[in-house]
C-alpha cells in the first residue's frame, strides 16, 4: 500500500512539474512521464519501449502531459488496426485454414474489430473530453479483449512470431495508455 501512495505521490509531482512547463516546453517530458508510467506498473511497461514509442511520434517533443497521453492512444489505435490486417492477411493464409488456427484468427479478427479497436477511439474521446473514468474503463476493455486473443495464440496454436510480437507490442502500448488515464485523473 506504501508504495502505491508513493507511486502516486510521484506520478502527481512530476505531473504538476510538467504541468507548470505549459507549452512553452523546450525538452521532451516523455522520459519523465515514461519514467512515471513504468514505474506504476512495472509488470506491463517497460521504460525503453515507452519512450521510443512516444517520441517515434514527433508531437510528442514539446507536448504537454495530457497531448502526450492523447498520442499514446492514437498509437495503441495504429498498433490495434496493423494486429487486425495482419489477422485478416493470416485468415486468408491457405496454409492457415485448418483448426485450431482458423478459430483462434477469426476469434481474434472479431475482437480486434468489434471490441478493440472501438474501445480505444472511445476512450481517446472520453480523454479529450476529460473524462478520465471512461478513458480507463475503455482502455481496460481493450486490453482485456486483446488479452482473450493473445491467450489462444500462445495457449493452442504456434502462432507466427510476427503475430505474437505485435500482440505483445499492443498490449504495451495500451498499458501506456492506460498510465495516462491513471495520471491525468490525478492531476485533474
């Protein structure tokens, strides 16, 4: 329980840090916020990845906390679109059409599709809206549906390498977003 009020304390500190830098921000907070984020939760996000991740994205370099948390979203968004053409491309793999893969894949498709990523563009809307409740529930659902797919590829098939990676790199990135939520509720 300590350390938890302890991550919280440091995460509010260095959110009002950056807060009080505004826009006229000349370094990048993502380090700060990255560092932040993994530190919260450790299991799911791994520093390094974070911060190549969020500066990949050039707004990124002098974005506020709350701009930065809405790139976080946009790329979980990306990341879930590319994971569902490369299902559907695998779906359509000739090699691919035979049990367990098959349902595995097209379970997958519908959950990237139908749940994914609609509970990702949900929860960005809900972030710029500042309803930072709704941002975390959709972000939660997203990876708990990404997390039913990863499952089946790991636990009943030998899924392509390719496939599992991105699995991982989604999970990750919508980890991060989920950091943001958590952060930009207690700032605000």
């Amino acid at each position: 329980m300590n350390s938890y009020v302890y991550t919280l304390f440091c995460v509010f500190a260095t959110v009002l840090l950056c807060s009080s830098l505004a826009t006229t921000t000349t370094t990048s907070l993502v380090p700060i916020l990255c560092k932040d984020i993994a530190k919260s939760d450790p299991k799911e996000v791994d520093y390094d990845f974070c911060v190549s991740q969020l500066e990949s994205d050039p707004r990124s370099s002098h974005a506020v906390a709350p701009k930065v948390g809405q790139i976080s979203f946009e790329l979980s968004i990306t990341k879930a679109k590319n994971m569902s053409s490369l299902i559907n491309e695998l779906l359509n793999d000739p090699s691919l059409n035979r049990p367990p893969a098959k349902a595995i894949l097209s379970d997958c498709s519908k959950l990237y599709a139908d749940e994914v990523q609609v509970d990702l563009e949900s929860g960005l809307k809900a972030l710029k809206d500042g309803d930072f409740n709704t941002a975390n529930a959709k972000v939660t659902s997203a990876m708990h549906a990404a997390a039913t797919c990863e499952g089946g590829l790991k636990d009943f098939w030998n899924a392509p390498t390719s496939l599992i990676r991105m699995a991982d790199e989604f999970y990750q990135l919508a980890a991060i977003s989920l950091g943001f939520t958590n952060l930009l509720r207690i700032i605000n």
